[in-house]
C-alpha cells in the first residue's frame, strides 16, 4: 500500500485554557488521522480530500497541511464558504466536551464542488462524520464515487465515528452507516459508537452485525477493555496498556486509526498493527488538543 486518500473536514480547533484564554489549532476526525498517518508512515503518499474557503484561516490550514506532508492535489475551494470551527472543554480526567459551528462550513460542500472521478488509490478512508456533514444529493455522489473507486481496485476504510447532532434521526444514520459497511473492506468500530446508534452494548453483537458485510479485517476499539480483531485468518483479542498520563483523549481514535493503517501499509499483521495503534493513541492522548507539537516523537513500530 502506496497510496492513501482521506476524505473529511479539517476545522479550526479552539481549546479552552482558561475563562479569558483559548488556543487556535487546526483538527478534525479524518483530518487527525491524515497528520498521524504521514508522521508514522513518512513515504506513504497521504492524500486529504475537503473543501476549504479563501478567508485567511482556509490559507493557514492550507499552508499547514504542505507543512505536514499531505498531498493537496483534492483540496477544493468554495468561493462562498468559509472552515467551521469547534470549541474544546476538557475535564480534570481528560475527558473533553464539544461545541461546534460548521453548518455552513466548506466543506459540506466537498461533493459538489468535486465533479471529477477520485484519483486512483490503493485505500480510500473516510469516517461516519465524512458522510454526515453533507447533503443527500452528494452522500448519493460520493457512493458513485466508490464504486467506482472500487471497480479500479481501491479498498475501502471506514470508522463509523457517530455524532447524533449530525443526522436528523438514528434511523437515517444507520442506513448510510450500514450501506458504507457494505462498501469496506476495513471497519474501524467502536463500541461506544455502536451503542449509541445500533444499542450493541456487547463486542459479540458488534461482530454480528458486521459479519453480515463482506468486510475483510473488522477491528472493534473497546477503550481500556482491549479491541477485538477479526480477518479471513481468524479472531482475536488484543489488550491495551493504560496510558501513563490522560491529557486529552480528543483524538484517541483518529490516532488509533492512523496507527493501524500506518503499520497494515507496512505490511504487519493485523494484531500488530492493532497493537501499535494502541500505543500511538496512548501517546496521543498525553498532549492538549487532537494533534500533539510536530517536534515530539511518535513511538516507533
């Protein structure tokens, strides 16, 4: 695996410091993983596909995003829209809170203003908040554009990562969830995920709704309780170790995920691969905000 693209919305990210202080940085789901991804996996070609505005913070990103290495060939521009943006309140556990202003965000607009085929592509990965954020219409337009992604041989990458406020009910949230489980050949699950929109409580009955989908490697992120791994060659469960110190857990997930897709490029095996994704989420969640100071280095594979 070579080549990697990512679609999703990168945001600007305000992290409350104090009641007078807050710190701008840049992040969102599939966005955190692109950074993660490129940092563990320096020759893979990490492609991000969003929209961004021509205010001066869609320049920042942009100039951010040539900083860290990711390809900017599918980054399109609305003449209209500007980045959403997100607040950040974080407990004394670590444990952080959302506010968020993106409904008129570019990047809801990522379909329409793509109007060409995707780029060729070993794995195309993309997130339950992708599809969320946009209209029915483009929802519809990106699904042609998997198949068609998938007929030139690309895999296919999903994380359901559920956000109620995003969906006007559950039950239009589990039909795109279910038809994207369709389409993967990965599926990155969390269990706290399934139970708010399926009320699988269990990893027994996450398995079982996935085994209805032709998915190869199923991995089921169950926090401090371990991840369960399942592929053609068999079953696992893989425990994690507690993390040393829990800063922010804000993008535990996205760097799990990033870990894993970096080292399955690699060429390790699921488990290891689901291994060091543990860690690098471990590491992760040590540092204030979704993505830690380029300067700190990830643990090695």
């Amino acid at each position: 695996m070579n080549h990697i693209v990512i679609f999703g919305e990168c945001m600007i990210e305000l992290v409350t410091q104090s009641a007078r202080h807050l710190v701008k940085n840049f992040a969102g789901d599939t966005f955190n993983t692109a950074i993660y991804l490129k940092r563990c996996a320096p020759d893979l070609q990490v492609d991000y596909l969003t929209a961004i505005g021509n205010d001066a913070q869609s320049i920042e990103l942009y100039d951010f995003m040539q900083q860290e290495n990711l390809g900017i060939d599918w980054v399109k521009r609305s003449e209209s829209r500007h980045l959403g943006l997100y607040m950040v309140h974080t407990d004394e556990t670590g444990e952080r809170t959302f506010t968020y202003w993106r409904s008129e965000s570019a990047a809801t607009q990522t379909m329409n203003l793509c109007t060409s085929p995707l780029p060729d592509t070993d794995l195309f990965y993309l997130s339950g908040i992708s599809v969320a954020i946009l209209g029915d219409s483009q929802r519809h337009a990106l699904i042609g554009k998997l198949d068609d992604l998938r007929r030139r041989g690309s895999k296919i990458a999903f994380d359901l990562n559920y956000r109620p406020a995003l969906w006007k009910n559950s039950t239009e949230a589990r039909e795109w969830a279910d038809r994207l489980y369709g389409m993967a050949d990965i599926a990155l699950s969390g269990v706290d995920d399934h139970a708010q929109l399926y009320a699988h409580h269990a990893v027994s009955d996450i398995v079982a709704h996935l085994s209805q989908f032709s998915i190869d490697e199923k991995i089921i992120k169950n926090g401090a309780s371990g991840l369960v791994v399942s592929t053609p060659d068999g079953n696992w469960s893989v425990p994690v170790k507690p993390a040393r110190t829990v800063v922010d857990t804000t993008a535990a997930g996205d760097a799990f995920n990033a870990g894993y897709l970096a080292a399955r490029a690699k060429k390790m095996s699921a488990v290891e691969a689901a291994k060091y994704g543990a860690k690098l989420a471990a590491f992760v969640i040590g540092y204030p905000g979704a993505i830690t100071p380029p300067e700190e280095t990830l643990p090695a594979m």
